[in-house]
C-alpha cells in the first residue's frame, strides 16, 4: 500500500495543468478633429500702393490639425473687401494654398473667393495642413483711390467634407 501511495503522488506532482486562455475585445474610437493651431492668422500688412506701385501682395500662414477631409469656405460679405469707409475702396482678391494636401485656388475676388469651397483630403502623417492665406490689393483704373489705411476682414470656416 505504500509503494501504490508513493506512485499516486508522484502521478499528481508531475501533471501539467493545461493552459487556460481568456480573450477580451478592444476598441477605441477617435473623435473627429479639425482645429486651427491658433484663433487668428498673422496680420497681413500690405506694402503701400503710389502712382508706381499700383499692386501690393502679401500672405500669412496658419497649421490646420485634421483627421478628415474637410472643406473651407470663407466670407465673401463687404467686410473680406479692403476700404476706407463709404466709397473709397480697393480691388481686393484672395488665394489659398494648404500644404501638404496639395489644395490650392487662383486669385479670385474677395466677393467670390471660396464661395464654393476647397475641399482639403487628409494625407497621411500627423494631420497637420499648412494654409497660406494670401491676399493682392490693387487701385480701380478708372479711380484713383482715396489715399489713408484701407482695412479688411476675412474668416475663413471649416467643415467635414461630405
């Protein structure tokens, strides 16, 4: 009886207790982001207009942060067009070019600009899109301009691209 004792144990010590395995279903959802690294772009200051100088151009930069396709639009009312109260007023036109994504429009008039959108399909990387918001002010030909601080507003808006 003690030698069956003996070879029980030994049976019990040396069994292996199978593995046991335990899944568990992950998930995470990332929310949508589309946000300006900053409120306002950088003030554009133009150089000034002279009988010589009838155009001036210049532009201003902002990082754009989105995990979509997005769309932007921008205000195309009386305050996007450069003037001096009442009637003293400038042609004032606007371009837009958003880097990496390859966007990019033509001069088109502050009352137009935009006013269908620019669609801006998200590449790969960090979601970072520089937009270079440009702007090209010239004299009206058949008028001279009033001279003084012309002044304008644009705002540009983004949505999610449908």
């Amino acid at each position: 009886m003690a030698i069956f004792a003996f070879s029980a144990v030994a049976d019990l010590v040396s069994a292996v207790t199978p593995p046991v395995s335990a899944t568990c279903d992950i998930s995470c959802t990332v929310a949508e982001i589309v946000e300006w690294s900053q409120t306002s772009f950088p003030a554009i200051e133009l150089a000034e207009l002279t009988t010589q100088k009838r155009q001036a151009t210049a532009s201003a930069s902002l990082v754009l942060y989105t995990n979509g396709d997005v769309k932007i639009t921008a205000d195309n009312s009386d305050e996007a067009e450069l003037s001096k109260g009442g009637n003293h007023k400038l042609v004032t036109e606007y371009r837009l070019e958003c880097d990496p994504a390859g966007a990019v429009t033509g001069w088109s008039s502050y009352d137009c600009f935009l006013s269908n959108g620019l669609t801006v399909k998200r590449t790969g990387g960090d979601g970072a899109v520089e937009v270079t918001l440009g702007v090209r002010a010239s004299k009206d030909g058949r008028q001279a301009a009033g001279s003084g601080r012309y002044g304008a507003m644009q705002t540009l808006t983004v949505c999610w691209g449908s």
